[in-house]
C-alpha cells in the first residue's frame, strides 16, 4: 500500500471539459481527501496544434465552481512544477535517450508518405499494418540500418522519431483495481511512438516521465486509455521506476445505453454535457444546476456507496469513496436523474437564499418599482412554490401571478366554472372582504368558508371561480395563501377586473 498518497487529473487544453472529465477530476479528487493526499491538475499540452485558447482557464473555473480544486497545479506551485507539460519539454530528450541507450527504444526514420503505401498496402491484401516485432526489421529504423548511417542520418538533421522496442513473445500481467488481472500478449502492440524530431514527446513518454517525477501512487483515468496500460507498464519496467496503481474508469454511456455519452447527444435530449458554458454549449451552472448537485449525480455515474443512500455531501463523499467500489461496466446517464437531484438541492435552500437566487431572474420580468418586487413579497412567494420548482429559473412560470395580475383567463377553465350566477356571488364576496381586516392566509380561509355556508353556497359555486380571477388559470398553491400574499387591494382589484373582463 502507498504510504503517500498523490493522483493527478491531467486534460488536454483543446476544448470544453466534458462532464465525463469532471467525473474522473471528481474520483481523483475524492480519493485523495480520503487519504488524506494531494490532488494535482496537470494540463498536457504536448500537442499545440490543438490547442485551444481558453481551455485551460476553463478547467480551473470548472473545478472551482464544483468546489473540487486542485492542491498543486499551475499557479499552486508544490515542488514537482512546472505543471505544464509545455513547460517541462526540456526533461524528455534524456529520457527518451536513456530508452535507446538501454535498447528499449529505436529511431525510425520511415516518411509518413513510406507509411502510407505500407498502411494501403496491407488493406489491399485485407491485413492491418502494425509497425512491431514481424517488420521493422524491414522498415528503415536503426534496427535495420548500420549504426554508422543512423549517426550519419541523425548528424544531418534527418527527421525521425523514436519508437518503444516491443518485445515479441511475451504476456505481459497487469493489474487493474477496478478490473483485476489482465493478460496481453505482446505480438499483438505495436511500437509506439515516443519523441518526435520536434523536440516534442507523445503523450506516452511525457505521461509516464511526469508521473514518476510528481511522484503519482494512483493513476485513476477514463476506460479510454486502457488500452495504454500495457506500453505505460512496459515502459515504468523499462526505466526500472516502480509504477503506480492503475484503476480505469467505466464509461458514462447515453441515455439509451448504447454508446459513449457525446456533445450531440445534450444537443438531442436537451440536457447539458459540460460544466459550464462553452461557446454555444449551455453549461450546467448556467442551466440552473446546483454544483453540489452535479458533484452527487456525478459521484454515482460508474461508483455506489453499496448502500441505498442516493444523497451525499461532499464530504460525505470524500468518507463513503473506495475504488473498489467503482464499477467495471459502463454507467447509463439519465438525464431525469440529474434534475431529481437538483430539486433535492433547491429544497435545502433556505427562503432566503432562493430569494437572493431568483431576484436577478424577476429583475428581467417585471418592473422593480413595484411593491411585489420587495424581497419580504418575493420570499413569500418561493416558500410556497419551491417544492414545484426544479430550478430557480422555474420559480417565474410558477409563480408570475403573484407579481403580474392576469389579463386573459385560461378559455376551458371559463367554460367550466363561469356560470350564469358567478359575476353577482363574486360581487357580494367582494363586498364580504372589503370589511375584513386581517387578511392573513389563515384568517382569510376561515372567514371565506364561513362566508359560503352563510349564503347557503356550494364550495364549488365560489372557490373555483374565484382562483380563475385571482391566477388566471386553475393553478398554484393554496387559493387562500395567494390572497394573503397579493393582499386585500389586489385581491378585490383582480375580482373586479375579472367580472368586467369575462362579463
């Protein structure tokens, strides 16, 4: 077992994090605080062609918003910097070198166009071209050549890149904690390349060099580079460095469960597949997620605490996370799942803290000279409405009534409860509240049922009615806590507009 514990989230800079790279920052982030270790954010920028302007400060705002910030990383220097594979270009040549002086790695001068015919050749003849142990020999490498034209070749400054000696005719055993044991039989890998004539590593060799460097005991990545473990393992071997535990994580698979969840897959069912807005992309804290719960929905794509427990803190998270635990096969979104979550979430806001939320959404709805706009009306208003709301943002369909008066009133609610009596009843009700003082939602409700069973009225003659006049609509919470919360003025305002409006 590692004394020291230190894992590493390391995304390339050429776009948006997808929700699944949250999820592996999240694993990451949640077994160091169990072990009580270190979390590193490494951005992998060997390849800046495609780098995209942006990307990186896009994955630290991503990891601050979901309160899983790195410890060491760019700008939270921590000794084992630079944090930028770009800036630590010039540690790789020696270590490539040190392959070749060791005979595990090669030059390989072949030309991308030489690669070509061998690649279109082979799918002629309907064979795939792997570049290992049954060609190179073949092949224009320093295998192939006398070490007098390779010294020649390298002194001219001729292209070249330095490939992983595979052995052939061996199983490699490997372990993975999530899957357990894997055997692979080394005829079938090909001879990876390592370092390019540029300068530049692949991701491979800078992969692994950085990892022993930052001194990494959990290396916790996507099912994606599974197929990497082999080279990776080969490589710690060949250097003669212990390598660190591996555990690779289940795929997060489209609501349908067929296939990787992608971009166009938010586009078609509406739901959103990165943490915060890119471009075009709506992100999940401008769709009106709760962080805390997209850290929860996240926690449980691929991993189960192997209780019936759904709902986690973070820290609760950080106690209940094992690796072994995580999951080997693929993990279903459900886009319905997240917002059940978030509707947990907004439910353990206080009034207040809905208010403080839903206030910028009104401010663009409604003038804020407005009485109903103070925060003491609009707290009321969210009390009585949040266990419907979703989001913040679904607190103004709501609850528009309470701020608006309607204009127009749903046309089969007319049908239903406009009778050829109801003007005269609720002209006599609004003569009733105009003698009555406190008009509190309590009080109102027991005075108004009084009321009807004096007039010798039906329930139904009155109250449907009169919520059609006050909502516009047969909707909302209880009629008598909408009144109370309009107040009398506008409550008598509305049953007189509403008479001279339907007739």
């Amino acid at each position: 077992m590692k004394e020291n514990f230190r894992v590493r989230f390391a995304p390339s800079p050429t776009g948006p994090l997808h929700i699944g790279g949250v999820r592996t920052a999240l694993f990451n982030y949640l077994f160091a605080k169990k072990h009580d270790g270190v979390f590193i954010l490494r951005i992998e920028d060997t390849d800046q062609n495609r780098y995209v302007e942006g990307a990186e400060r896009y994955i630290v705002d991503a990891l601050d918003w979901c309160n899983i910030p790195f410890d060491e990383g760019p700008g939270k220097e921590g000794g084992y910097g630079p944090y930028r594979q770009s800036e630590r270009k010039h540690l790789y040549e020696k270590y490539a070198q040190e392959l070749i002086d060791k005979g595990k790695a090669y030059y390989a001068f072949d030309t991308s166009e030489k690669l070509d015919r061998h690649r279109k050749d082979h799918e002629v003849k309907g064979k795939t071209f792997i570049y290992n142990w049954h060609n190179r020999l073949k092949l224009d490498n320093s295998l192939s050549l006398l070490p007098e034209e390779v010294k020649n070749r390298l002194d001219a400054g001729e292209d070249y890149v330095i490939r992983f000696l595979t052995p052939p005719d061996e199983t490699l055993h490997l372990k993975d904690v999530v899957r357990g044991a894997i055997e692979i039989d080394t005829n079938t890998l090909d001879d990876k390349v390592l370092f390019k004539s540029d300068g530049m590593p692949t991701y491979h060799l800078a992969n692994i060099v950085d990892d022993h460097l930052m001194e990494i005991s959990h290396v916790i990545r996507g099912e994606e580079w599974l197929p990497s473990l082999s080279l990776h393992q080969q490589l710690y071997d060949a250097f003669g460095w212990d390598a660190p535990e591996f555990a690779h994580l289940p795929l997060i698979l489209k609501p349908t469960g067929n296939g990787k969840l992608s971009k166009r897959d938010g586009e078609k069912g509406g739901f959103p597949i990165f943490p915060l807005q890119w471009k075009e992309s709506t992100g999940y804290r401008e769709a009106g997620y709760f962080p805390e719960a997209v850290i929860n929905f996240l926690a449980f794509l691929g991993w189960n605490p192997g209780t019936e427990q759904e709902i986690f803190s973070l820290s609760e998270l950080v106690q209940a996370f094992s690796l072994d635990r995580v999951n080997k096969s693929g993990a279903r979104f459900d886009p319905d799942k997240t917002v059940w979550y978030n509707h947990h979430y907004l439910q353990g806001k206080t009034d207040e803290e809905l208010t403080s939320l839903f206030m910028p959404f009104l401010k663009k709805q409604i003038d804020l000279g407005l009485d109903c706009a103070r925060p003491d009306h609009v707290r009321k208003v969210v009390s009585l409405l949040k266990e419907r709301a979703n989001f913040v943002s679904d607190f103004w369909e709501l609850s528009d009534y309470f701020f608006v008066a309607p204009t127009s009133y749903n046309e089969k609610a007319v049908t239903k409860q406009w009778k050829e009596g109801t003007p005269d009843v609720l002209t006599q009700l609004v003569s009733f509240l105009e003698t009555v003082n406190d008009f509190s939602a309590e009080n109102l409700e027991s005075l108004i049922k009084q009321w009807i069973s004096e007039q010798e009225l039906s329930f139904g003659k009155v109250l449907p009615p009169l919520r059609l006049v006050i909502v516009g609509d047969m909707k909302g919470p209880h009629l008598f806590d909408i009144m109370g919360t309009i107040g009398k003025a506008e409550s008598i305002r509305r049953i007189h507009s509403a008479i001279a409006s339907i007739g």
